[in-house]
C-alpha cells in the first residue's frame, strides 16, 4: 500500500483534426494539426508552417515498441537506478487516447488522479495571431472539459489562457471558471510576468481558489537552443531556467506580492533548484537593497514558501527541498503517457522516494503525492481520499 497519488503533470490527446475542424473559417489557418513527413519523422503544424519535426520512433526505447506482454512481478526493477527493467514490462500507453484504457494504465501504475494537460495543444503558444491564439484556446478548453466529463473525479484538465493580450486572458479565465475548471495555464517565456497588468487575472485566480500553472516547453521558448554535443541534454536539464525566470519575475515584480491568496504550480521543470533561488533572491533583495524596486510586504523566500509549488517526477532528492521551502511547495507527477515520465513505474518510483529520503516523515510523502495537490485544487473528494489512505496506513 502507498499514499494516494494524485499527478500533477499528465496529458490528454486531442483528435488530430481538432483544430482544423473547430476553429472558424477565417482562423483555420491558424489551426495546428500534426502530419507525417516521410516514415521516418512526424511534424506538428500551424497552417502551412512546422513548428517541431519528432522521429516516429523517438520514444520507443521507453513507450514500448517491440516489448513483451506485461509481468506482473516487477521487483526486477526495485534497485534499477533509473527504473529501467531488464525483464520484460509492459510499457505500452494504451490509455492515451481512449478513457477506458486511461483508467486502466492509472490503476496498474499506482495512480489515483491526474492533472491534465494538452497534447497539439502544448503548442497553442506558438500561435502568433491574437484572434487565432484566442479562438484555438476555446476550441480546446471545451473540447478537453467535455471529453473529461465521464472521469472528472480522476482527471482533472488545465485551462489553456491565451496570453497575447490581457484582456483576453482575463476573459477565457471567467469562461473557464464559470464551466467547472480547476487550474489556469500560462505561458512561459513572455518576459513580462513583473507586469503590474497580470494583478486582475491573479486576484480573479485567487478568488476562485484557482492555482496557476505552467508546464515546461509551454510558451515562446526555444525547445532546441543549442546545437550538436550536448544538445539533447543541455535543451531539456535548461527548461528548469524558464521557471526561474517566471518566479522571480512574479516575486520581483510584486505581482505574487500584491495577491497573497493567488498560487502557481510548475509541472516538468524539476523541483531541487527551488530552495537555491529562494536564498539567491533573499541575497539580492538585502543586498543590492537601494536598486530594488518595488520593496514587498515578504521577503522573496516566504512568498515563494507561501505561493509557488514544484511538481517533481524521478527526482525524489527533491522531497530534502521541504527543509528550505516547506512541504506545500512540492508535488508529484508522473508526464504519463511522455516517455520521460516515470509510467509504468510510478510505483517503483514511489518506494525508491521513501527509501531516499529517510529523514521525512509518513504525512511528508502523504502531502508530496497527494495530499497537496488535492488542497490546492480543490478537490473535496480527492483531500477525503488522501485522508482515508493515509489512515489505512497508519493502521497498518
């Protein structure tokens, strides 16, 4: 038995002509949509432009192609460094596209309930025109809220918030809200998050108990920024840099500051750098005290204590982040059905985070896999079955 599981970090695939048949006539050409390119690679679209070119076969070492059929004794793994087994596993992601299967793959790797994200919607972003990014923005937050419904108590989807223009984000925010959704996503990358126009989406978020979010790669960010040696490593470890560059642009720029009530959640960037940069701002604040502006009401380290929460995946040394920023601050994820992820090994993952980190107590791993991410969404369901879990462990 483990703590209830809830994943702050998973994806829905949207039906590949979703945009294209959901956007209106005068914006399709702003529709994404993906397209084979040869037998070799698979392209993503806006229009008539790539936006990113993956080899078919990319993820295949993890997602299961040419594995053998499922074992059910899996402690071959326990001691894998990186859970990767040398018998056979089932790694297939069956549930990716179909609700059934979805479910299906969630039981058999120990997880109770996911907060989703999109799929061609990851690239809603890299829409350039105000209009398109507006529209296409609506096309998926209806299409997601609807194909969640008969699962709404496990899955619980991110609202996609168009960002060229606050006013709009604003009003995708109340439409969202007044449907049922639970969390906002933004874009990273705008270099603008110190803007006090951002105050009436984050105090409307605050009001609603609504965290925001955002997830790695998710915004006008260059994915692939350096070339050749080192690049595969070097373009994906660098997107933890684009969280830092919105905490402290939020906590800086006193927008965090001015809405103590409003929280921000990042999935995919890691978590272990989080208490680093709190220090780091608290050095600079007193530091360099006669250039700061505006002064807050908190130093940086309590409003990121109070206000900013890290979803960590494989990096379980990321639970010893408590001591410097509080447990609140931490969540789990598992990027199902993303071959980084940690699907089917979720549980493995769990136990080598307990085994890791001896130091932390039972209601310490309650709160990371669960129990957080239940308070912070708001889920009454979810927070009573991280509860009745947490008893029956205790019991035991």
């Amino acid at each position: 038995m483990q703590p209830f599981v809830f994943s702050c970090d998973a994806h829905i695939a949207e039906p590949p002509d979703l945009f294209l048949q959901g956007m209106p006539d005068n914006l399709k050409r702003f529709a994404i949509h993906g397209a084979a390119l040869g037998e070799e690679y698979r392209v993503t679209k806006i229009g008539d432009q790539e936006i990113l070119k993956v080899r078919v076969n990319f993820h295949s070492h993890k997602t299961g192609q040419g594995d053998a059929g499922p074992q059910e004794d899996r402690s071959c793994t326990d001691d894998k460094e990186n859970f990767v087994s040398d018998c056979a596993v089932d790694t297939k992601r069956r549930g990716a596209r179909d609700l059934s299967l979805r479910i299906a793959d969630m039981d058999r790797d120990g997880v109770d309930a996911e907060l989703c994200f999109p799929s061609l919607g990851l690239m809603l972003p890299r829409i350039t025109d105000r209009d398109g990014q507006r529209e296409a923005c609506k096309v998926y937050n209806d299409w997601a809220w609807d194909y969640t419904a008969p699962v709404r108590d496990r899955l619980i989807p991110a609202a996609m918030i168009p960002c060229m223009d606050f006013d709009d984000a604003l009003a995708e925010c109340h439409r969202t809200a007044a449907m049922g959704y639970a969390a906002f996503c933004l874009w990273e990358g705008l270099n603008n998050y110190n803007d006090s126009r951002w105050d009436p989406i984050f105090a409307f978020a605050a009001s609603k108990d609504i965290p925001i979010v955002f997830h790695t790669g998710v915004g006008d960010i260059n994915i692939r920024a350096l070339r050749g040696p080192g690049s595969a490593m070097y373009n994906y470890v660098r997107q933890m840099n684009d969280a830092v560059e919105v905490i402290t642009q939020l906590v800086a720029g006193g927008v965090l500051d001015r809405n103590p009530a409003a929280h921000i959640l990042f999935a995919e960037h890691s978590a272990g750098w989080l208490w680093g940069l709190a220090e780091r701002m608290d050095e600079v604040y007193h530091g360099h005290a006669p250039a700061v502006n505006p002064k807050l009401s908190r130093l940086p380290s309590q409003i990121i204590r109070d206000q900013v929460h890290c979803a960590l995946q494989n990096d379980v040394g990321s639970v010893g982040t408590r001591r410097g920023v509080g447990i609140e601050a931490l969540l789990f994820a598992t990027d199902y059905p993303h071959s980084e992820g940690t699907f089917p090994f979720s549980k493995d993952v769990v136990a080598r985070m307990m085994r890791e980190n001896p130091d932390a107590t039972m209601d310490d791993f309650v709160a990371v896999l669960g129990g957080n991410a239940a308070n912070l969404f708001k889920r009454a369901n979810l927070c009573d079955a991280v509860e009745k879990r947490r008893k029956e462990l205790i019991a035991a």
